[in-house]
C-alpha cells in the first residue's frame, strides 16, 4: 500500500485534534466534544472507568493482569506463564491471518469506540484519530508480581509487544473500515527516559520503528506523542508522520537537533504542536506562547523555507490529555486551541495577502 503521507496536505491549517483522554464520565459528552474538532478523535474516560487508563487499556486481554485505581499494572507471573503459550498462539495467529477484531479494545477498555466509529461512518469524516499506549511505555511501567518492569522478563516483554502490535493494526483496520483514514499516535511518556547508550533501549527504539511502519502499511497516518523531553533526533529519524510535543516544554528541544528535524520535515511530516499548557499549576498568556511558536520557526528556519508554508501542515492540540482535569477546564482548554488556531490562522492569511 502506498504511503499515507501525502493525505496530511489534505488537513485544513493548523488543523484541531485532541490528545485522547477526556474528563467525562458520559461517552456521549465526550463524543460530542471530540467530534467538533477538525480531525475527530476517539475519548477515553478514565474517570468512568481505570479500565480506560492508557496502560490498563493497551495491555487488556493480557493473562494474568491486574491494576488498580491509579492504573498501575501488575501481571501475575505464574498466571501469565500458566496461559502464555495459548495467548502468544491468539496473537500470532490473529497477525498472520490479519483477522484482528479480537484484538480492538472492548467496550470495557474504551466505551467509546464504537459510537466514535459509527460516527465517523455516518459523517463520512476523512480523517479520524486514535491512539494507544506505546511499546516502551507500556514495557517499562508495567510490573511483574515481583515487582521488576514487565521488560525485565523477555518472553513477557515480547509477549507485549506482540499485543500492542495487532492492538494497534486492528484500531487502525477498524477506522479504515469506517471509511477515513486513520491518524494513529502511540503515546510514549515515558521516552523520557531513553538513552540509546543502553542496548535494550536501542532495541526498543526499533521495535517501535516495525510498530510505526507495521500501522503505515495498513493505510494510517502514524505519529508519536511525547509531553516530556527526550532524545528527538532518535524519534524524528524513526519514519514518523508526525511528531506530538508540548510545545512550550519541547520546541525549542526538538529544533536544537536541526538536522534531523529538517530532514524530518523534508520527507513531509510535521508535528502536532500541544499549544496550550494542561498543567493547571503553570500561568500563562496565550498570544504570547503564539508568539513564542511563530519566533522559535522564523529564528531557525534554513533560508528558503516561509514559516507559513511549515504552519499550514502542523496539527494543534493540548499539550497534554485531559482525562484528569475537571470538565470546565477541560472546555476551556480547547477553547484556548482553537484562539491559537485563529491567530495562527491569521498569520497564513497575511502572508497570502
């Protein structure tokens, strides 16, 4: 299948879209908010339900899980060794045969998934966003009964990433069947802490690379969100469509390594700027994060290259989900998005003027 990359010229400018987590404990609400952004994305409600939390969810269906209220994953040892060899022969079965339906999250996981799907059918939407906890983070947060990371056990480690894998082609499949193409994010917090001198890691980044490309052959559009700061030239040399930042936190991160961010936006990605702050201890004025956005391109754009021809592409959005921020905050936030759409937006009209 050819690349999706060139769809991401068909997005409106600085096209809205939401991180994913959302405040609500009605599915309906939230359908209502994610839909009215300009590229629908699917809510998960983790105040409805832990289940909903992003590693509970990506790791659902996994032998011997437990989590609690906070979502912190335990997988119980000796049942997971109990019941290994049936699940890893569901997985791999379900991947060889590209028959993944068993492998979408249940209404349990994310009780919005089918209403999300069944509207994006029905309004014909040519994009629509889903996400999922990524193979690193999911890996290195999750615990074994004995209270190591899930990576420290290697046929356990496997066994995830083989899970996340046909978890992240069955959501893809299912937004394709509902006739948009897919923008799919994995959502890797914990990249904070990579550091590529340690051989696990590097092989982590290229399980994440088969991850990214694996959803790309299936027709989706792939990108990673990070809201911490971590070593993006080893992210924006992964073949991403898109790159999601803080973007008060990480822009000036992200263009310090120059070269692998322009050849990066060379190849026709772009980023996902999370343009407005959700953390509620932080102040700031929003013209002036604009402003700093605008300043941050033009200071170290090669020449040639317009600012405005970049921010015509970018997609903009929270810097962060916002499942644990209360619901007027929430609206106020995405309110806040669409401002900065609007002055950001006003830029392109006066260069084009």
């Amino acid at each position: 299948m050819a690349s999706a990359r060139p769809a991401l010229k068909l997005l409106p400018p600085c096209a809205t879209t939401g991180i994913g987590s959302l405040p609500h404990t009605q599915s309906e609400l939230a359908l209502q908010m994610a839909l009215q952004h300009d590229i629908p994305f699917l809510p998960q409600l983790p105040r409805a339900d832990p289940a909903e939390l992003m590693i509970p969810a990506a790791l659902e269906g996994l032998p011997g899980l437990s989590f609690d209220a906070e979502g912190l994953c335990t997988v119980n040892l000796e049942e997971w060794q109990a019941q290994r060899d049936r699940f890893t022969l569901k997985i791999e079965s379900a991947l060889s045969s590209g028959e993944l339906g068993d492998f979408e999250p249940s209404a349990a996981a994310c009780r919005s998934l089918r209403p999300f799907l069944w509207e994006i059918e029905n309004r014909k939407a040519p994009f629509a966003k889903v996400q999922l906890a990524g193979p690193a983070t999911v890996r290195w947060v999750a615990k074994t009964s004995r209270g190591e990371p899930a990576s420290d056990t290697t046929e356990l480690d496997q066994q995830i990433f083989r899970l996340l894998l046909a978890r992240s082609l069955a959501m893809v499949k299912a937004v394709r069947r509902a006739g948009a193409t897919p923008i799919f994010f994995l959502d890797e917090p914990g990249l904070y802490a990579l550091d590529t001198r340690n051989v696990r890691h590097s092989v982590v980044l290229k399980e994440l690379s088969l991850l990214i490309v694996a959803a790309q052959r299936e027709g989706a559009l792939v990108g990673v969100h990070c809201c911490s700061n971590t070593r993006w030239g080893e992210l924006l040399g992964l073949g991403l469509d898109l790159l999601s930042i803080d973007a008060r936190l990480s822009l000036d991160a992200v263009l310090e390594d120059s070269q692998a961010f322009w050849a990066f936006m060379a190849g026709g990605s772009t980023l996902s700027l999370g343009v407005v702050p959700t953390d509620l201890a932080t102040s700031y004025v929003l013209d002036e994060l604009v402003d700093s956005v605008e300043a941050s391109f033009r200071a170290t754009a090669p020449r040639g290259i317009a600012f405005e021809g970049l921010l015509a592409q970018m997609l903009l959005t929270p810097a962060c989900g916002l499942g644990m921020r209360s619901v007027p905050d929430c609206e106020r936030i995405v309110g806040e998005v669409r401002d900065a759409q609007r002055r950001l937006r006003g830029l392109l009209t006066q260069s084009a003027a």
